[in-house]
C-alpha cells in the first residue's frame, strides 16, 4: 500500500519535535494514530525510520534521508494547491480599468470579450478619460489597469508601461481623389489640401507636427472628436485625413467609399498597450486582465 500524505506529515511532525507525544500535541490529535501512522510508513517503505528508546525517538540515517522527500512533497503538494486557491479567488473580486477614447472603440471590446468570457464572476468597472487624468487615477491607486495610448505616457518613472500593438499613419480620401492612383503617397503632396482633422488622444498633435514642416500647410476643414464623422467627411469629399491604421474599418458606415494609403517619410506611429502602477502588486483580477489584453491584441 503506497503511503499517504496524512502519515507524511505525521513523520515530518515527529522528526522535528523528537517524540509521538510533541508531534501529537502539534497536530491536536491521538498518539496512537501517530504511531500507527509511523509504523504503517516504515512498513511500507521498508525501512526504519526512528530508532526508539526510552527517551523518545531518534532519526536514523534513512530516516533523514526521507524527511527531505517528505518535505519537498509536502511542499509540492500545498504549492499545487495554493494555485487552485488562487484561481479560484480570482474568480471573483473586482477590477477598475481606464480607457482612453480611441482606444475604447477601436481596442478595448476585442479585450474585454476575451476578458468576460474567461473571467465572467468579476465585477468590472470602466472609466473613460484623457491620458493626462489616468496616469493620475493609476498613480493614486484609484485604477488597476488602463488600455491607452502608451506613446503619451509622460511619468516613466511611476507607471510600468507595456506596449502591445504599434499602428503607423494613413492617408484616408474619398474614392476617385487623384492621389488614390499611387501606392505611396510623400507627405509633401497634402501641401494645400483640406484636411479632416480628428481631435482624440495624441492624434491633433501628431497631425500638426507632420504638417508643420511643409511649405504649404494643408488647411483643416474640420475638427471633430468623432471618427465617423471623419468617415463621412472623408466619404463624402470634404477632404483628406492622417489616422492611424487601428481605426480603419472598410465595412463600416461609408467605409467601402474611402481609400487609404501608405504615407512615406519619417512619420510617428500610435502605440497602444496598457499601464499599471510601477512598484504595486497588480490584483489577481487584474494580472487576468493584463493577459487577456495581450492574447487578444498579439491574435488580431
């Protein structure tokens, strides 16, 4: 009969209080069930593991030899079983999350989707605001995690940040616009045009450092905070647009009705990732989450 991990603990209990009598007071049960358990061991080992005499017990060299195993599997045994635990609490608990606007759209329900499904007992609480507002909620403690735009991160030093997906720019205009007829399009060519311009996150910054070095600035139609208003516009001829290729989607409203290309140049890229605060343990809910958020986005 193989032994059990109840005579185990019997056996590492007697060697380090040297008697039945301590071993039975530590683990508040008979001394009777700690000899029979010792003697049930030997037997099946085939070994003596105390040599007894009238001053208790005394380990014997195999006996020492064994108490090593003994623990190691004791301490397999509790390791494996704290994993469970783990699991199991994360099961349940809470998570506050920040989002930036675009990525909300554009990112987050990918995320989200993976996150529910695996996680469904957690009780998710989502604020959406600038990045400026959640490096502050994520360095005061009021959020756990935040899906943003990782290149406007300023404060380094009190954030771990984690890039997960990097989207460059893309000249968006409508079907039929002269410029559709190339696969390359210089950044020098918008010179003059109208340009839609979006005014989420770091996009107005970006599109203004690109344009500032031509001789001739493109003239912004307009300014909104909405992409599919800037799908429209787009659509419709009331000009070009400089986005990020996470935000293009050919099946949406007026979608089939714009072109996009590739702009050539030292352009700047939008990276989208996630930040926690630098130095605090991430909750079990919300190290889930990071998880999620890297299978989802490192899938698309």
């Amino acid at each position: 009969m193989a032994f059990t991990l109840r005579q185990l603990q019997f056996f590492v209990a007697v060697a380090e209080t040297g008697s039945v009598t301590g071993a039975a007071r530590s683990l508040s049960i008979s001394q009777s069930s700690v000899t029979e358990a010792i003697r049930a061991l030997e037997d099946d080992l085939g070994v003596g593991l105390f040599d007894r005499h009238g001053r208790g017990l005394e380990i014997t060299q195999k006996g020492q030899a064994f108490l090593r195993h003994a623990r190691q599997i004791l301490t397999d045994v509790s390791t494996a079983r704290s994993a469970f635990r783990d699991e199991a609490e994360a099961a349940t608990g809470r998570l506050s999350l920040g989002v930036t606007s675009l990525v909300a759209g554009y990112v987050l329900s990918d995320i989200l989707s993976r996150y529910r499904r695996a996680w469904p007992g957690i009780e998710l609480s989502v604020i959406e605001d600038s990045t400026e507002y959640l490096q502050h909620l994520l360095i005061g403690g009021e959020l756990d995690v935040a899906v943003l735009v990782t290149s406007s991160v300023k404060d380094r030093m009190a954030l771990h940040v984690e890039t997960l997906q990097v989207s460059p720019y893309r000249l968006w205009m409508p079907l039929g616009h002269p410029l559709a007829d190339q696969e390359t399009i210089a950044l020098e060519e918008l010179a003059g045009q109208p340009l839609i311009q979006l005014m989420v996150d770091e996009i107005e910054e970006s599109t203004r450092k690109m344009t500032n070095s031509l001789p001739v600035k493109p003239k912004v139609a307009f300014r909104t905070r909405s992409v599919e208003a800037v799908r429209s516009l787009v659509a419709t001829g009331a000009g070009l647009a400089l986005l990020p290729s996470l935000v293009y989607r050919p099946w949406s409203l007026e979608g089939d009705r714009i072109a996009t290309r590739d702009v050539s140049g030292d352009l700047p890229s939008v990276q989208v990732g996630l930040a926690w605060r630098r130095g605090a343990p991430l909750s079990q809910p919300a190290r889930n989450f990071v998880r999620s958020a890297q299978g989802a986005i490192s899938s698309r």
